[in-house]
C-alpha cells in the first residue's frame, strides 16, 4: 500500500517551501486528494511519478520502488529482445509489454506506469496516436512518454514531440538511454 505525504512531509522531502508543492497540487502537475478535514495528502508512488516526470531527485525515504514502463510494439520477437535488453536493469526497471496499441491505452489507465516506450508503426492504432490520447487525459500527465521506430527520421522526432512524447528513438533501442531519460538515480550516479 502507498505511504501518503502531507504537503509539509514533501517540502521537506524537496526542501521546497510547502506553498511550492500546494501550488503543484493546485495546477495539477502533482496528483493529491482532500482528506474529510480539507488537508492535502499525496501518495507515494503518485510522488515518485511527478519527480519521473519533471527530471528531479528520488529521495531515498521513497524507497527503491522500480519504474514501470510498458513497452508497445506490435512484433513479439521485438518485446522479447527489449525484456532480454532490460533484464541487467531489472533492479532499476520494471517491464511489462503488449503487442497492440488499443491494449496499450487499456493498460496505462490500470498499471499507470512511469512511462512507455511506444512503436510508431503499429497496425491497430499507430503510436503517434498512442501518445495523443494518453497526452489528452489529464490523469496521465505524469506518464513519460517515449517513441521508437526503425525507420528514424528528424520528421519522426519532430511528429512525436509535438504529439507529447519526451523523446523519439531509433530501434533497436539503446537501453541504457531509455533508463537515463527516467532518470533513475542509481543508473546517474553510475555514470557519474
């Protein structure tokens, strides 16, 4: 179960003042509820989401909890490289992967992953696609959004940023690129 963080616990955390994270809440760029007596509470892993999403530090109070991404791509042989590929990053990265992009916007809603990474050329719903209605849906703001395909152009990258995609990238996929593109503290000190 989530631990949940009052605005003070999270200024604290941050070591930003606490009207800095009401007004994160108040935008709502930081997922929280009311609780019956009108106070603020965030849960963790909705937390651990927003610093994914806008490049800032995991405390350590959060846990080693892993990110989640859901890999889309409609060839199988594809998904099972990706798990091979992510399998020396297993304590840093959760994978879970489907073959469509309708089960893909099924999906996101019920897991809420931290991201995804998402093939433009699918035959049900493109990934272009994809990316614009997770985009329209407020309650997935937080979710990172990565593009891949094999036939990598500047028009491909142009298309999947303006769709709302943080990056689009050529297959195969260079690993280690998608794990800093989250971010993931221990892969950053790694390299550091």
């Amino acid at each position: 179960m989530d631990q949940l963080f009052t605005t003070h616990d999270i200024s604290r955390l941050l070591q930003v003042d606490p009207s800095t994270v009401s007004k994160w809440i108040d935008r709502g760029i930081l997922m929280a509820f009311r609780t019956p007596g009108g106070h603020r509470r965030v849960r963790s892993s909705d937390l651990r989401s927003f610093l994914i999403a806008h490049q800032m530090p995991i405390p350590d109070e959060l846990g080693s909890q892993l990110v989640r991404l859901l890999v889309v791509d409609d060839e199988k042989p594809v998904l099972e490289a990706m798990k091979r590929a992510f399998k020396p990053y297993a304590n840093q990265v959760e994978v879970t992967t489907t073959t469509s992009g309708v089960e893909a916007l099924l999906a996101v809603s019920e897991s809420k992953p931290h991201g995804m990474l998402i093939d433009l050329n699918m035959p049900d719903i493109d990934g272009l696609e994809v990316v614009r209605r997770i985009r329209a849906r407020r309650q997935l703001e937080g979710v990172r959004l990565i593009t891949m395909t094999a036939r990598h152009t500047q028009e491909q990258v142009d298309a999947s940023l303006k769709a709302g995609a943080v990056a689009c990238l050529p297959k195969p996929v260079d690993v280690q690129q998608v794990v800093d593109l989250f971010r993931v503290p221990i892969a950053l000190n790694a390299r550091r």
